[in-house]
C-alpha cells in the first residue's frame, strides 16, 4: 500500500526472461529471425549486451525486484515473458515447447510471492489449436492472467481470420491479451540511432491497432480485452488523421461504421510513454478505465518512476486511484 497515496499502486507492464528458452533454441537460432536483431545498430548491440549481468537478477531475482519496486513506489507487478522470446520463426514443435518452458517460469516466478505479483504467458501462435490447448493449462493449471502476444506472426497479421478461435477461447477463459512487439518487422531502414525500438515499436503497435479495427476483430469480438503496450504505440496520439481517412475514404469508412476515435475505449494502454503531458491526452481521449500504470521493467526503455511521471499529469484524485490500481486490478482479474 501506498502510504502517501492510500492505494495499492500496480505495475501492470514488467518482464521476467526464461534462461532455458535460450538454450532450446540456440542450435537453430540466427539474429535475422528477429527484426530488433537483424536491424539493430552494432553500436546498439553492444550497449544492450553491456547491460546482460545487471538485467539478469532483476529479471529472476524477486528480492531485488521488491527492492527496485520500493524504489519507484510499486507495490505489485504483472510480470510477462521478455518479448524477445517470442520465436515465433521456430518450427511448431519447438515453439510449443519453448512457450511452455516460458509460462511455466512465469508462473514458477510470481508464485515466488503471489501476494505480489502476477503471470502473463505466451502463446505458440503459428499454431492456433496448440494455442488454445496451452492457453487453457497455462491458466486453469498454473493460474497465469493473460497472454502477451508479438504484433504480428510471421506473415499473418491479428486480423487473419484464423485467430477469431483463439480469440474465442480466451474470451471463455476470461484472460486477456497484451500486444508487445520487439523492433520493426521491416525495419531495414531503422538501424541507426536506435529507431529500431524508438520509431519501430509504436509503429507496429498502430498497424496492429489498425488490423484490429479495420480487420474487424474488435467488432467481432467485442469482449475480448486487448491491451497495447506503451501507451498505444503511434494511435492516440494521431487520432485525428484515422478518422479523417475513415471520413474521406470509402475503402476504410466500408469497413466499420464507427470512426477509429470511437474504438479508443475498445482497448486498454499503459502510462508508459514518458512524459506526463503525453499521460493526460491518452487519459482525456480513452478515459481512466483505459489506462494502466506501466514501468516495461527491468529495462531501459522502461520508465524509472512511473508513478511520478503519472503525478505530473495533474489529474484528480478518483483517476490517481483508477490508473494506479483499479483499471489493472479489472482489467488482469487480480485480487487486489
């Protein structure tokens, strides 16, 4: 509990990385499977393996997540397996595996002090059945709240409509999904000055945001809760020219009868987009109960004091409480 603030203050967006997953894939893995590797700066890759030893306990080690929690004011996490493992280039049995490996060290993990922190999964998604057969353990049998899926898998995008079972299922589970790329999928251009993570992941977090609502999936499947990490990618901040398309052209106004503003309230996003301004438009656009506290802890590109650059958004009191607890406590089923 938060004394200063008389809450419970919750991070709902924090990873944890499964150690054995990197060796069950090392003899097939190549760094061009993965676009934040392919595309990435070697300037870059030497400052992410730089900081290796010190990820590695915050990620696994539960005291020295407490310790950091404390730090940034953080009574619980949701924890998510790092997005880097996602493989989804794996051939499909290895992929179930590693999938499984994942969500059983989430689980393993957050079971560590499940007063204080709580499991997402990852799903095999090139396989929908086996996704749905890992779903229903992960959940019923190690008690995970949710999956965080990539933006894309492979050449298929959300809105293929073979995930529509998969998005059934998880909708009878009552789990929900967390959309977090790593890089750019065709990010060849992006290499340099790290706009592999800084232009290249809201802007495939806005094309899945796009499939989303033109591909249909939220209308047809209106109580699936989807989550978009990092406040949403590029979409609330560049509403306005969504709807200007959807007004002006009949290619898109064909495909929903509502603008793309009126599916803001469809989805849910975190505070982590680093500038307290930039929390109090996505709040003023979506509202409270769409918007949760999230640090991306452990690493760099996470926000270091969440809970302070929330503060500086001036908002009331009753929207304090909502973003730092309630819309998360709802939103994962916590039992907060």
């Amino acid at each position: 509990m938060n004394g200063a603030l008389d809450m419970t203050i919750i991070d709902c967006h924090s990873h944890t990385l499964c150690p054995a997953v990197n060796g069950a894939v090392a003899s097939t893995y190549k760094p061009e499977f993965i676009p934040y590797q392919r595309d990435m700066s070697d300037e870059s890759k030497a400052v992410d393996h730089a900081q290796f030893p010190v990820l590695g306990p915050r990620f696994n080690d539960l005291s020295v997540r407490r310790e950091l929690m404390a730090k940034m004011r953080v009574d619980k996490q949701v924890v998510a397996p790092a997005p880097g493992q996602q493989h989804y280039w794996a051939e499909p049995a290895l992929l179930a595996e590693i999938a499984r490996m994942q969500n059983d060290h989430v689980a393993d993990l957050v079971g560590g002090d499940a007063t204080r922190f709580f499991g997402l999964g990852t799903l095999p998604m090139t396989d929908v059945d086996v996704s749905m057969r890992e779903a229903s353990r992960a959940v019923e049998e190690r008690g995970l709240r949710g999956f965080q899926i990539d933006s894309r898998v492979l050449d298929r995008e959300l809105s293929d409509a073979s995930f529509d079972p998969l998005y059934r299922h998880l909708v009878k589970l009552d789990v929900p999904l967390m959309i977090h790329p790593l890089g750019f999928s065709e990010g060849q251009r992006l290499g340099d000055f790290f706009m592999v993570n800084i232009v290249g992941q809201p802007l495939e977090e806005i094309i899945a945001i796009h499939h989303l609502i033109f591909g249909g999936v939220l209308d047809r499947h209106p109580e699936l809760r989807v989550f978009i990490a990092h406040g949403g990618g590029y979409f609330p901040f560049y509403i306005g020219r969504m709807d200007h398309a959807w007004a002006y052209r009949p290619e898109l106004k064909r495909l929903t009868s509502k603008r793309p503003s009126d599916y803001l309230k469809s989805m849910w996003y975190d505070t982590c987009v680093f500038r307290s301004d930039h929390i109090k438009t996505l709040v003023d656009l979506a509202g409270p109960e769409r918007v949760m506290l999230g640090s991306d802890f452990p690493f760099d590109m996470g926000a270091p004091d969440p809970l302070a650059t929330l503060e500086g958004a001036g908002l009331s009191a009753e929207a304090m409480r909502q973003i730092s607890c309630d819309t998360a406590r709802d939103f994962f089923r916590l039992p907060v």
